[in-house]
C-alpha cells in the first residue's frame, strides 16, 4: 500500500514538474513597439521646378519647350491619403483634405494624426478632390471656397493653379494662367499618385516621421504632351487642354527623404 501511495506522489510531482516546464516554454514575446497603438505621419511638399527650389515672382525657369516662365503661384489639393504598412495592412486617413500653397510655407507640410502603429512603404493620395465633395455644396477648413480654388458658376473645385508670366504668352501682360478644374467625364482631371517609400516609416505612439517629397512645377510642360506656351498659356476651365496639364502634372511628386 505504501509502494503504491508513493509511486502516485512521484506521478502527480512529474506531472506538475512538466507541467511548470510547458508554461515556461510558453511565454508570450513582448509586443513590437512599432505595430502598437497610435501616432503620426508628417508630410512636406516642397516646390521646385527641376533642381532648383521655387522663388516665387522672383527667378525664371525654362520649360521642356524650352519657354521662360516666371512663376507667382503655384497651389494644388492633396486629398484621399491612404498608406500602406509592410504587411500590406491599409490604412485611409479619414477627411484627409489638404490645401499647399508656395506661398504659406507652413502650408507644406501636412500632418496625419491616428495613424495605426507600423513601418509604412508607401503613401497614395489624390491631386485634388474627389467627386462625392465637388457636389457637396460649401464646405469649410481646406475646402472653403474662401481659398480661390472653387468655381462657383462651375460648381467645382480647381485641383491645381499655376499662374506667372512668360515673353512666349500672348495673353495680356504675357500672363500664363493654368487652372486646372473638372472631375467627371472626359473633362476628369483628379489624378491619382502612389510613392514608394525607399526606407519605411515607422510610425510609433512616440515618433512622428517626415517624408519630403519634391513637387516639381517643370512636370506641368512635359510628358506625355509638351506644353508650347505661345500656343496655350491659359486654362480656366474643364477642357481637353486641362486633362493635358492634368496628365503631365500626374508624376511631379518624388520621394526626396524619410526621417524617423
């Protein structure tokens, strides 16, 4: 009786012996700071024209065309951001409407807030605003018609203006003045962009990165179609001549930095 009593001790000792090792065995790793929480992404968008910095009113530039085009103004909509994690997580920033304007260089940079902890590889968004707010009626913040880039005999938004002076433009005062309007049919000139992000950014309830991107006002007058200013230096309202500036416009963002 005493052999058995003590043969069962040693089971039920082996057996809580095993059973401490398996839970041991078993600890749960610590969760990746950067897949957590919430943080933010910052955006600036620097103007320039090929390699050089943009000096409103002040230098000239030579276009694809080989025109001499001095620019006063240079505003566009970036709206619709979505980023995309390396797991392929998709995350679309909600009322994402943004406003640049070389002018207000606190304009440039734009900030995404909540935005789910990640290392993010790529970041899409709209030149200029969607269809569903250009029939909306009047709206406030980025979107107030107060901004100038709304046509109201038109009842639309203008995606994107350029205005400056060139010797090649017939217009008055050798005027160069592209407002770049339409959101359906042929006349559609919202255009999507997706940049690649060379070193993701990490985005932690800590950290805010930045991504640079170069917006380049020489891609408004090359490919696919060369802009000749003495033929056309103006453009105010939805047209064949707009999808056209729309086209080039499509690829004048380029990664220039991430910063972690």
């Amino acid at each position: 009786m005493k052999t058995h009593f003590h043969f069962a001790a040693i089971l039920v000792i082996a057996a809580t012996t095993g059973f401490v090792s398996c839970k041991k065995d078993e600890v749960t790793p610590p969760a990746d700071d950067h897949h957590s929480g919430t943080g933010s992404l910052r955006v600036n968008f620097t103007p320039m024209f090929g390699d050089s910095l943009l000096d409103l009113n002040t230098e000239s530039y030579v276009t694809g065309n080989g025109d001499t085009l001095t620019v006063s103004l240079f505003k566009f909509y970036v709206s619709n951001v979505i980023l995309t994690d390396d797991e392929g997580n998709i995350h679309a920033v909600p009322e994402s409407y943004f406003l640049i304007d070389a002018q207000t260089s606190t304009s440039e940079t734009i900030t995404l807030n909540d935005i789910p902890g990640g290392h993010y590889t790529t970041i899409s968004f709209l030149i200029g605003v969607d269809s569903t707010r250009n029939v909306s009626g009047s709206q406030t913040g980025a979107l107030d018609p107060a901004n100038a880039m709304f046509w109201t005999w038109n009842s639309g938004y203008i995606m994107a203006k350029l205005e400056g002076t060139s010797p090649q433009s017939t217009q008055s005062f050798h005027a160069v003045t592209y407002h770049i309007g339409g959101f359906s049919g042929t006349n559609n000139a919202i255009r999507s962009v997706t940049i690649p992000l060379t070193t993701n950014a990490s985005v932690t309830s800590t950290g805010n990165p930045l991504v640079t991107l170069k917006a380049d006002v020489a891609e408004w007058f090359v490919a696919p179609d060369t802009i000749d200013i003495a033929i056309n230096a103006y453009a105010m309202m939805p047209s064949a001549f707009s999808v056209q500036i729309a086209n080039n416009y499509s690829d004048m963002f380029s990664l220039v930095s991430v910063q972690n």
